[in-house]
C-alpha cells in the first residue's frame, strides 16, 4: 500500500489556520475545564500534574472533551531524567509501561515475579492524576525463555497462560484504566498470525483471555490492540469480523487498539475515521495507542510536513470518532524511541527532539486539540454514568429514575460522585438537584432520583480533583421527563 499524499495539503493549511489562532484567546474562552484550568495558580506548590498541569498542556486541552493523551514510558529514563519526568507529568494523562509488565519482564524466571518497575509507574501516575493503559497479557513477543523453550504441553500453556493473566491483573487491580489482552495476533491479509499460542490452543485462546483478565478484574477496560488495522483493508476486516464474533458471543471486550506505527514513505491510512466508526458502531470503544510517525533520516523539511500531517490527521479521527478515549504516543522523546534499533537507517518518529524540546509535531497535536471544543465529549475521562430505565430517553411524572455508573481507578473508593441535575428554562439550563454519592470498594455508585416536574433534563456525573487524581466528568445526559 503506497498511496500518494493528496490529504497532504489540506491538512497544511488547516495547520495554517490553526496556527493563526490565539491560544490565549481560546482558553479564555473555556468554562470549567477539569484540568489545567485558571485556577491552577492556586495549586503552586503541588507535584506537577496533581495540581499544577500547564493549562496549554496536551492533557489540559484534551479533558475538555474527556480525551485522554498518553505516552509510553521508559521506566529507566522516568528514575533517572528529570526533564522526562517533567513532561511525562505535565502533557500526559495516562500512562503505558512501553516494556515492564511484559511477560518477559515481570517473570523472569518461572514462579518468581517481580513487579518493582510497573509498581513505581503505578505510583508515579496516582501521584501525577494519570491513568495507567496496561501492556500487555497476551503477545508472541517477549516472552520469558523458560516459556519458549520449555516444551510444555498445549494443556500446560493453556494453564501457564491463565494463570500469566490471572496473576498480573489481580496484581493490578483497580489501577488499570485499560488493559491490551490480546496483541498482534493477525497477519497483514488477515490470517491468524501463527504464535505460540495459536499452535497450542487454537483461535479459542482470545477469547478466553479476555474472560480471565475480566474476572480479575470487573472494570478494567479490555482491549484487543494491533498495528496497520488503522484503516480498511484486509487485516482490519479481520479484526472487525473477531471482535463482532467476540462481542455476539458476549465476550467481555470493551474496545480495540490501533497501534498506529505511520511511516512518512507511505500514505495515510485509507478511511481511518471511517475504520474506526464501524469498530465504535459495534459498541465497541477505541483507542490509539501507539502512535508515531517514522521517516527515513535524515529528515527534510518537506518529511517534517508529512510527519505533522499524520499525526493532525490521526487525532483528528481520534476527536471525530466519539467512542475514541485515548491517543497515546509511543514514547514523546527522539532519543528513547524504539524505531532505530528496528527500522535500520529511520528515526525521528516522535513529538519531542532527542533533546527533550517539542518539535512542529508537538504543536501540531496542540494545535488540533485547541480547536477540539467542536467535537463531541466521550467518556475517556474513566467515569461512567448509566441511567437505568432511561433507554427511550424519558420518564414518567412520579417514576424514578435509577443513576448508576462506575469510577476507574477503583482505588478512588471512598471518594465522592457528584450528580448534577438541571432542568432547561426557556434557552437556560438551571441546576435544580446536586448531591454526593460515595464511591463503593468495586468503584460503584448509584442513586435513586425522582424528577419534581416535567420538562427537559440533562445530567452528568464528576469527581474532584483529588491530590491522586484528576478531576473528571461524563458529558451531559439528556432526558426527559412526561
Ligand atoms: C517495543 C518497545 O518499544 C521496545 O523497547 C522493545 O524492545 C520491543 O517492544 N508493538 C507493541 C509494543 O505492542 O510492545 C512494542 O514495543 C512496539 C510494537
């Protein structure tokens, strides 16, 4: 597939216009952003991202419409660079692990774990109100030796997998956001890539991963996630026709991964928000995350352009898409990119210079998230509210309505919900009900409301800020009540 750019210069001269803006003025502008809002000046002194997230931040801009930016992390560079610490906690509202909970990683030898690394990128994210995106539980790559080579039996594996997924999202549970399952399992023309694990147990060993990472763990989100399935084509129509299998068969599954690994010698991905709406139509929700853009070095003007023009136009189905929560980078910095020791003679594929400072693909994603206020909010805020007998939008005077959501991470237990209820009058919203739900051990809530009147209704469902995370909320939830 090498399709010539001709998206090329429209997404140029949105840039153009983007670039035109005021980003002062449009910040001014907002009311009520969960993070990086005016009132960060009165946080000084607090770690940065707990309180005192740069109100042009990625992950400032994106909370405005419940987007989450994440970034891998390399776990030696957060110990040991200060600089990488401070922009992993200033632009980033989740975080990846880009190796340590690896199988290879966390079980080195059979029997032993050691989870030390993850662990400490666990509380840097709780310390910086960040998710954390879980990678990865079922892979053909880096395994442990003593796995690969131990000539166990299919019924061995069967067990020696279970137990793999069983073990490390009990280990996690209640801190991850998002789990990837299942990794890399198709091929370009969408056969099944032959692994371990296919040879072993057969097509069957997705599905059941997915329902022993979701008994270990009810309300992490489970993903299954993959590279070169951003747009239509063969192998994305494979992972369309599994996970419409998977959810049939009530699988738990919750979304699907585009890793979005983009090369600047190849087109744009063919239809990608198109690809992502049928994924979503299904009830499923999407995430980008591992994106970068690599070129072959050195890198000219012109494949600097093209480099800023995959990553616009990757957020930009992102945004458009609402069922997209996250668009995760693989890693923000030239110098801790994985693509040179992979791709011979290509680099440059990151939104940061091996220096640490933002380059134009930075500001591009900037750019574009500054004009995000258009698109549609979602529900990547890792806050769910779900209005039960509310299906067909209304309700009768005197019923009552049952709210229920969940909180992620569930450590935030204990902690309160606030439920905001405004009715409209005339072409105003009025508030006429706020109460405090407390957050149950499973991250639960729930609340029995009886609307006083008939009229237009709305409803969302947010957390504060606390000094471990951030603040979040649902969009509004329209209703009427007859
Ligand atoms: C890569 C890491 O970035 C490297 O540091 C490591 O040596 C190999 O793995 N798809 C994935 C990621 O799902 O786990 C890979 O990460 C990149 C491709």
């Amino acid at each position: 597939m090498k399709v010539r750019r001709s998206v090329f210069i429209s997404a140029l001269s949105l840039t153009a216009v983007l670039a035109a803006l005021s980003l002062t003025a449009v910040l001014a502008a907002q009311t009520a952003a969960p993070e990086g809002t005016a009132s960060s000046s009165h946080h000084s002194g607090q770690s940065p991202g707990a309180g005192a997230v740069p109100r042009d931040s990625l992950r400032a801009l994106a909370s405005r419409v419940g987007l989450r930016i994440g970034t891998a992390v390399n776990t030696d560079a957060l110990a040991t660079n200060a600089t990488y610490r401070q922009i992993t906690a200033d632009q980033f509202s989740t975080v990846t692990p880009e190796n340590v909970m690896k199988w290879q990683l966390v079980e080195p030898t059979k029997g032993t774990y050691d989870w030390s690394a993850a662990d400490q990128l666990v509380k840097f994210a709780q310390a910086h109100g960040q998710l954390v995106h879980g990678h990865v539980l079922v892979w053909h790559s880096q395994l442990p030796d003593w796995l690969t080579t131990g000539n166990y039996t299919p019924a061995q594996l069967r067990d020696l997998l279970r137990k793999h997924i069983s073990d490390e999202v009990s280990h996690f549970r209640g801190h991850i956001w998002q789990w990837d399952v299942v990794n890399e399992a198709f091929n370009d023309d969408g056969t099944m890539r032959d692994t371990l694990w296919l040879r072993a147990l057969g097509p069957g060993y997705i599905a059941d991963a997915f329902r022993w990472a979701h008994r270990a763990d009810p309300h992490a989100l489970l993903l299954y996630n993959d590279y070169n399935i951003e747009g239509l084509g063969a192998k994305s129509d494979a992972v369309y026709e599994l996970v419409k299998q998977l959810r049939a068969q009530g699988v738990p599954i919750d979304g699907v991964g585009l890793q979005t690994h983009l090369d600047t010698q190849y087109g744009f991905p063919d239809q990608m928000q198109q690809n992502m709406q049928r994924f979503a139509d299904l009830g499923l929700k999407l995430a980008l995350t591992e994106v970068d853009v690599r070129s072959t070095l050195p890198v000219t003007s012109t494949v600097q352009l093209a480099q800023n023009a995959d990553y616009s136009q990757s957020l930009q189905a992102c945004l458009l898409v609402r069922q997209c929560i996250s668009y995760t980078v693989w890693g923000f910095g030239d110098a801790y990119s994985w693509v040179p020791g992979v791709f011979a003679g290509q680099g440059a594929a990151d939104i940061y210079d091996e220096n640490l400072q933002p380059k134009p693909s930075y500001y591009a994603l900037q750019q574009n998230l500054i004009l995000d206020t258009g698109a549609p909010h979602r529900d990547g805020t890792g806050v769910t509210l779900k209005l039960s007998g509310l299906t067909s939008g209304s309700v009768k005077l005197g019923k009552s309505v049952m709210v229920k959501g969940t909180v992620t991470p569930t450590s935030l237990a204990g902690s309160k919900v606030t439920l905001t209820v405004q009715k409209k009058k005339g072409a105003k919203w009025l508030t006429v009900e706020s109460v405090a739900r407390t957050i149950s051990a499973s991250g639960a809530y729930s609340w029995k409301y009886t609307p006083g009147k008939r009229g237009a209704y709305r409803m969302r469902a947010t957390i504060a800020r606390t000094t471990a995370h951030a603040a979040a909320g649902t969009a509004w939830r329209p209703f009427k009540v007859t």
